[in-house]
C-alpha cells in the first residue's frame, strides 16, 4: 500500500526537527568531560609564521615555479618505507610512505575515495603543509612547517596525538609501530604511532628532507647539508646512507654528487636516488656500490620504478629543460624522454606498470598519459590550472592536485568525473583507505572521502584567465587627519530589531533595514529617526514571510526611486520616489535574471542596476525596469569567496571584493564588458573587505583590521584610517562616513581628505 | 531556543573565566562548561537527533575547545567559536555515520505528538516517521542546514557565520535540502 508523500513545508520541518524545551544535557556528561580535559594538554599559542615570506623577493612567475619546484622536493622527499612489502608485489590499502611505497609508483590498489569523491572535512594547521601523510588504518600521521607532527583520525577528523618534533619538510614512512620522520634539527626520528612518543633518534648532522625508505632491515635516506627548501645551495653537499632498523647504526654511505632533497625510489636491490644539481644516481642497496649516473638538470624530482626501469623527471622552474625520461634500471641508458612544447616541468609520474601506463602533471596544467613501453601520449587533459605534485592512481581513477583543486580523472581515458575544490598550492595528495588526503600551503588539511555527497558528473575545474593584472601601488601615503565621530546611534536607542543594512538616499538621509521586522528606520543627517516606513500590500507580502531570514540591502536613483534586494525570495523589488511599488523582477536559480540569493545592489551611473549574488559571487547587471543585460564576474575565483556588496564608479567599472581559502583578500576591478581591469589591495586587505563608493567615484573599503582605505579609481591607495571599529560603511555626499558595526549601528564621522600632492 | 536567548561572553566574570581557561585552568574552563553544556547539547541533539552523538559531539568538542583555547585570540568571541566546534563535531559525526543509515523510531523523536494543527495526529506522527527516515538519507551538509534552521531556530546569517560560508551558500543548502527531502520523501512513499 502506498501513501501520498506529504508535503515538506516549514511547519512540518519545524515541528520534526524541533527539541522539546527541557533537553537538558545528561547529568553525568560534565564529569565526563571534565575527566576528559584533567587529562588533555592545551595547545601552546601559535608562534609567528617564519615561512610567509619565502617567496615574497622573487618575481612571481620565479617565486611559483620555486614553489612548485619546493612542493615537489618536499614532498618528493618524504616517502620510503613500503620496500619490503613491494618486494611481494602486494597493493596496499595503507599508503606507509610517500607516493604509497617505496618504488614511489603512486599507484595504489585499495580504494581511493571514487569519482563521486567529496570533503569531508578541512582542518587548519599553524604552518604550511609541504608533506604527504602517510596513512595506516585510517590514521594519517604528518608535520607542518613551523608546526607539528601530529596523528589525525581520518573518520572523526580529530587530532589523536600531536608532538613538538621539528618536522617540516620531510613525510613520514611507518613502520610497524614507529613512524620515521627527518626533522629540521637534522636528526632521523623514530615516534611511537600510537602515543606519539619518541621511540629513537639518530642525529645526522644534515638534512633528510625526503622520506625515510625501509626495504628489509634497511633504512636508506639522502641528505643535505643545508636545508635548501627546493632551491640549489651554493656549497651544499649530500649523502645516501643505509641504516639498520634496529640499531640505527650507519650500514654505509657514500657521497652524491650533490645535496638531496627529494625521496629515493627503491627496487629489489637498486636505489635510485635524485640530488638537487639534476644528476640521479643509482647505487646498490646491499654495498652501496655505485651502478649509474643519469643527468637530469637542473634538477631531479623523486624517481619512480617501475617494469624494470626509473623514471626520471627533469624539474625546471625556467621552463627551458623540463622532461621526463625512462631509464633501464639495469644499465642506466635511456630508453625514451617525453618534454612537452613548452619545455615545462614535468612532475614525477604515477606508473602503473600493469596497465602500462604513465601519467604525469606540468606546471602549465596538463595531464598527460603516455605508454611505459615507448613513451607514446595516449591521451591529455588540460585542466588549466598549476600542477606541482605528483598524482596518484586508485582503482582506474587518476587524482591530481592542482592549485584549484583535487581533479579525479578516468585514468583510461583522461576524462574528469570528479572534483573538489582546494584553496592554496597542494601537497601531494595521499591516497589510502579510501580517503584522499592533501595539505595546502596555506595550511588547511582537505580530507576527501567518497561519501557520495557530490554529484558524478561534477564540471571540470575551470581557472579563470586574469588579463591584465597590475599589482597595486602601495607608496608612501600621506599622513590624514584621524576619523571624528559625530553621532552614534545603538540598535535599541532606535527601536531596530535586526539592523541589517544601510544606505544614504539622494537627501543625504541615512535608510536602515530592519529586517526582522521588515522595515526601514530613515535617519535625518544628525542621528535623529526621521520616518520609520513600513511597506504595505503587495511590498510587504514580499517582505514580510513568517518563516524566512528577512533582509533589505537597498540602492537608490538620483531622483530618489529605489531598488530593495528581497534575498529570501529571490528577487528585486522596485520602488519610486513616493514609495510605491512600480515592479519586481528574478526567480529562484542559477541563470541570467534568476537568483539564488541576491544580496548586495546598487545603481549604477548609467542607470543599470547591479545586484550581487552571493551564493554564486555572480554580479547581474539589469536594466531598471528588470531587463537582464549582462553578467560580470562569478566563476571558480569568486564562488563563495566574495563579499556581499558591490560598487560601480562614474565610468561604468564594477568592484567586487573576494578572498578567503586561502586567497588572498582584494578587490578586482571589472569594465563594463566584464573584463578584468585591475586587482586592487592584494597583500593590503584583510578579511572581510567590504566596499563603499564616495561621491567621486573614489572607492573605499573597510577590512578586518578595522582599517577604512580609500583608492583612486586607478587602485592606488591614497589614504588609509584606522583606530576605529568598522564593518558597513556608506560614504556621504560630504564624504560623510556613516558606519555600521559591533560598536554601534549606526556611527557618523567625519572624513578629512588626504592633501592631494 | 532562540538565538537572542543564547549566553554571550560579555560578562566580566566570564571573560577573566575564559582569560583564565586559556591561561591553562581546568578549572575555571569547567565553570565555562557548567554555564555552557546544555546549550552545546541542545545544539548537538538537533543536528544529530541521537542522545549518544550528541554526548560524543559534546565531549570531543569541549576537549578540542579546552585543547585549542590557547590559541583563541579573542575572548569575547568565545561563545562562537564554541558553537563553530560543537557544530564542526557534529558535521564529522554525521559524515562518519552518514554510511549506515540510521532509521530514527517514532519513539526517539523528542517531539510530543498532538502539537500540530491540520493533519490528525495518526498522520502526524506517520509524516514525521517519514520525514525524519528521509532526513538520515540526506547528506551531512543539508541535515546540518535543515537542524540548525528549523530544528534550532538558527537565522541564516547565523549559521553562514558558524559553518563558516556565505548566507547564499546556506540558502542553498537550504534550498537544495528540501528538495531533497521531497525526492526521498516521494520515493519512500511510492
């Protein structure tokens, strides 16, 4: 027998999903936790970044490619620990080292999260995540630069265990019940998996900023005598030493040709270790007996062995010699080279010696597939955006970080059937227990899992190309007068209930929502209520609905009609100058004249009225009577990265404020055709920023560090107050600032220009 | 609960409580629980409808609280970002556990039948079945959304401001949830 399904309306929601008044906590929770915490260590306070400005000396396309170049060393450099269980051949559903054994193939055979991969959670690190985790029963173990080592639970994403050991640019490898790390203060480190405590330590007087490899009884590790975080240092020399696991004495070592900062690459008995001057050398593991030499400059990314042969890859931050090559394991002789037309860097591959395939990424955002055999491109996939790690092959799936996202790839065909975006430049992503996990330089731990929430048929990543970016000119400013405040007004000295947002009209009066109670409380000049106006008929059914968030960002004509922005209803209501509603336009969706959550609004000096829609960071432009024009703006960049307000300057150029995730907060310039004129306040602003326009078409923001700024139309920044809490702000015909924030909701100062030169 | 009735730190008392916690006292950070855990577990009961999640949110997130509090630079947002980790527990339960689907009996519903109006109580009570089976096969996300706007009362810019997203983004979710609902709703039915 089957029933009609009843209708999901809010009342029903409610009435389902509400508590009854008296849930009370259990009576004996609080002992429980306060046990809890009697036996939980705090934290210490984070110390101060050392590492922010690594790359801020170089110029940028330098200071990215070195950053690829470093992800790649780093990460390179962290993963040797499986050898004994490759010697069987066996596919893991742990990844105990980087790359997820000690050939470093990248292929794993247990599950990975699926094409239908999602996140499950983010976690944020105090420094940089440079490394790869490796991952045993659901346990990821990893360190962040000027951070931690830590032992995360993948299915609860919570912290287990973490350490002060200086680990930075070395991933671990386990082994049995010890993960083994290189730390910073140039020891070899064992710690117990599942306290974390340190079991042994072998100081070396160098670097191991690769993973530790285990094969047997045998710890092999490359040094360097300074730590060179992805850059060639003038002097610096390496070694390949062979420890024994349970003594931890010195077995060998011998001298490379340079300093090493990357992982070795092991099969059966044959080390293949990279160095830092683009030469990698083959040793055998047993003596230490060098077998061969293989140039690979400038420099030698972590080989991967696989079908009897290494695969070397050639990184070049300049883009003039990046290759990759295939090399008999035995002789050392080439047996192919790929370079792409570019001469780009290409990343070490994933090599699947059973299906005979190699797929590797390039800095300029191809993934490309080619045969083992003879090195024949069987297919690429240009996804557009930086690739600086290695991929990882799962199951037939492909999973490739890129500087925009965690891309799952049909490894057969090169197709794209999943994605999850990513903020910052990735780690290589590590792949175990079907979990994807990958860390960002911006420090955020994305934790992927195949829980099915996204869609199979997510779109491809797409990076938005950025024509004509000029950095802003950030001089010497001149000195301004501090801001004077004139009058502040508290949300109860005006009878508002949910103050929400505000605008000066053409009189120079100050129009607040008050959302909840959808209405407008006006203020004359001086702080006094001048109107309350209360919307009637067809404007307040819209308004007023008894089970929606209410707001009422408004915008007005020169004449003094207006445009509210109905945000739960996904429309524009237009009002003229006497208040009457004269139309409305929008729906409900994700097209040109439909809006998911219009929120920001403002006119333009054409008369076009732009509305933002700060789900999608979509800024529709329409006509006054609700015409659709045109859309600027949205895309990968600004999804859900953008503030909710928009401004539009004399000529007809759109501001829009976004950052977050990772990206860095500005403010990017649009010309009426949508083109991107400028970015504004990159490396300035803080978040959030959000945007008033003054009265000549001056821009000004507000940031997170209570900061107004003002900029030139051109980006320049002229002047910039500070010693004033503000969020909201509205710029007067006077230059009047009226501020909305924590400290009251409504605060009038006045603005004493800067001195124009 | 509404959100205007929530404790806030705004008290001396609770300020020097949490300077106090941070500084490394367990037991003024066990004042702080006192004031705060049935709040923190109401919260964790709407999102999670289980009384054993809930006590697992609520443990594992005053612990991460206690052991993160160090580095909370401002202790007057304390409130926040307390509900930001109850609400970030609660999310990771659901993920974890979102691969068994949990069929909620009538009996666990903390809903008292007879309040509604329109349908009879019988097809209420049988609604309310379908709906909150329904609900255990949506996604982390949209159960989040739907508990803390309907089953908490949790405005829009409320809960953009505790996950962390844009308020369109959680009108989405919003949107897209209910949807949802309805396609499950409409399959359980047939």
């Amino acid at each position: 027998m089957t029933r009609t399904a009843p209708r999901v309306t809010t009342e029903l929601l409610n009435r389902v999903l509400a508590l009854p008044a008296t849930s009370e906590a259990p009576t004996d929770l609080h002992a429980s936790i306060a046990a809890a915490i009697r036996q939980t260590p705090q934290r210490p306070a984070p110390r101060s970044s050392r590492i922010a400005a690594r790359f801020g000396g170089l110029p940028r396309p330098a200071g990215l490619a070195i950053a690829a170049l470093l992800l790649l060393a780093i990460l390179a450099s962290i993963a040797a620990i499986g050898a004994q269980l490759l010697r069987q051949r066996t596919p893991l559903d742990d990844s105990l080292t980087f790359r997820g054994d000690a050939a470093r193939t990248g292929v794993v055979t247990g599950p990975g999260p699926g094409p239908a991969m999602a996140l499950a959670f983010t976690q944020t690190l105090p420094g940089q995540i440079v490394t790869s985790p490796a991952i045993v029963d659901g346990v990821a173990y990893m360190g962040a630069v000027d951070g931690r080592f830590l032992a995360l639970d993948l299915s609860r994403g919570l912290e287990i265990w973490s350490t002060d050991l200086n680990v930075a640019w070395s991933s671990p490898s386990v082994a049995g019940d010890l993960v083994i790390v290189g730390t910073e203060d140039r020891d070899l480190v064992a710690v117990d998996r599942d306290s974390g405590n340190e079991a042994w330590s072998v100081p070396l007087n160098a670097f191991v900023s690769g993973s530790p490899t285990l094969v047997g009884d045998r710890l092999y590790v490359a040094t360097s005598s300074a730590q060179s975080r992805g850059r060639v240092v003038a002097g610096a020399t390496g070694k390949v030493m062979a420890l024994d696991l349970a003594t931890h004495s010195v077995a060998w070592q011998e001298d490379l040709p340079g300093p090493s900062t990357r992982s070795i690459a092991v099969d059966d008995s044959i080390l293949v270790v990279p160095t830092d001057v683009g030469i990698a050398v083959a040793f055998d593991a047993a003596t230490g007996r060098e077998l061969w030499r293989f140039p690979t400059q400038p420099f030698t990314d972590t080989p991967v062995i696989a079908d009897g042969r290494a695969f070397l890859a050639g990184l070049d931050p300049e883009g003039t010699l990046g290759a990759l090559w295939a090399v008999d394991l035995g002789s050392g002789q080439e047996v192919w080279h790929h370079a792409r037309p570019s001469r780009q860097t290409i990343v070490a591959p994933a090599v699947d010696a059973v299906t005979g395939m190699v797929y590797a990424g390039t800095v300029d955002g191809d993934v490309i597939a080619l045969r083992v055999d003879d090195g024949t491109e069987v297919w690429t996939q240009h996804l557009g955006a930086e690739i600086g790690v290695s991929p990882t092959k799962a199951g037939g799936v492909l999973y490739v970080a890129t500087s925009a996202g965690i891309v799952a790839l049909d490894a057969a065909t090169g197709q794209v059937v999943g994605t999850v975006l990513i903020d910052g430049i990735p780690s290589s992503p590590a792949v175990a227990d079907g979990y994807l996990v990958a860390g960002t330089q911006s420090g955020t731990l994305y934790v992927i899992t195949g829980a099915g929430v996204a869609p199979v048929d997510t779109p491809a990543v797409t990076i938005p190309s950025v024509p004509g970016v000029t950095p802003t000119s950030t001089s010497v400013l001149p000195p301004v007068a501090p801001l004077h405040q004139v009058w502040a007004r508290t949300a109860q000295d005006l009878g508002l209930a949910t103050p929400f947002y505000m605008n000066i009209a053409p009189d120079g009066r100050l129009w607040i929502a008050d959302s909840t109670r959808g209405r407008f409380v006006i203020l004359g000049p001086d702080g006094s209520v001048a109107d309350i106006w209360q919307p009637t008929g067809a404007a307040a059914l819209d308004l007023v609905q008894p089970d929606n968030d209410r707001w009422g960002a408004v915008a007005f004509e020169p004449e003094g009609g207006f445009f509210v922005a109905d945000t739960d209803h996904q429309r524009v209501l237009r009002f003229d100058s006497d208040r009457e509603l004269i139309g409305s336009w929008g729906s409900f969706g994700p097209g040109p004249g439909e809006f998911v959550s219009p929120f920001g609004i403002t006119v333009g000096p054409d008369g076009l009225v732009y509305v933002v829609d700060d789900s999608t960071c979509r800024v529709e432009v329409y006509e006054a009577s609700g015409v659709y024009v045109r859309t600027l703006a949205g895309g990968a960049e600004f999804a859900d990265r953008c503030t909710n307000n928009v401004i539009v300057d004399r000529d007809g150029n759109v501001y829009l404020a976004s950052g977050g995730r990772g990206d860095p907060w500005r403010i990017t310039a649009f010309g009426p055709d949508g083109r991107v004129l400028r970015r504004i306040g990159e490396g300035l602003l803080r978040e959030p920023v959000l945007l008033a326009r003054g009265p000549n078409g001056e821009i000004y923001a507000t940031d997170g560090t209570d900061r107004l700024h003002l900029f030139s139309a051109r980006g320049d920044l002229q002047a910039s107050w500070s010693g004033v809490e503000l969020e909201l702000v509205v710029i007067g015909p006077e230059r009047e600032v009226y501020a909305s924030g924590p400290a009251g909701v409504a605060r009038r100062y006045a603005l004493t220009p800067p001195s124009q030169p | 609960m509404t959100a205007d009735s929530r404790i806030a730190v705004g008290s001396t008392s609770d300020v020097t409580l949490v300077e106090q916690a941070r500084a490394g006292d367990a037991t003024a950070f066990e004042r702080l629980v006192d004031t705060r855990l049935d709040r923190a577990y109401r919260l964790a009961l709407a999102i999670l409808r289980t009384d054993w999640d809930a006590r697992d949110a609520c443990q594992d997130a005053f612990v991460a609280a206690w052991r993160e509090l160090p580095r909370l630079r401002d202790v007057a947002r304390f409130d926040a970002w307390l509900d930001r980790i109850v609400v970030n527990q609660c999310r990771t339960l659901l993920r974890a556990r979102r691969a068994r689907v949990r069929e909620i009996s009538i009996e666990e519903s903390p809903q008292s039948p007879g309040q509604p109006t329109g349908p009879s109580p019988v097809e209420a009570l049988a609604d309310g079945d379908l709906v909150r089976r329904a609900l255990g096969r949506l996604s982390a996300d949209q159960r989040l959304v739907l508990a803390l706007h309907h089953g908490e009362g949790r405005a829009v810019a409320e809960i953009a401001s505790l996950i962390g997203v844009p308020p369109g983004t959680v009108m989405w979710r919003l949107y897209r949830a209910r949807r949802a609902l309805e396609k499950e709703l409409r399959e359980e039915s047939a």
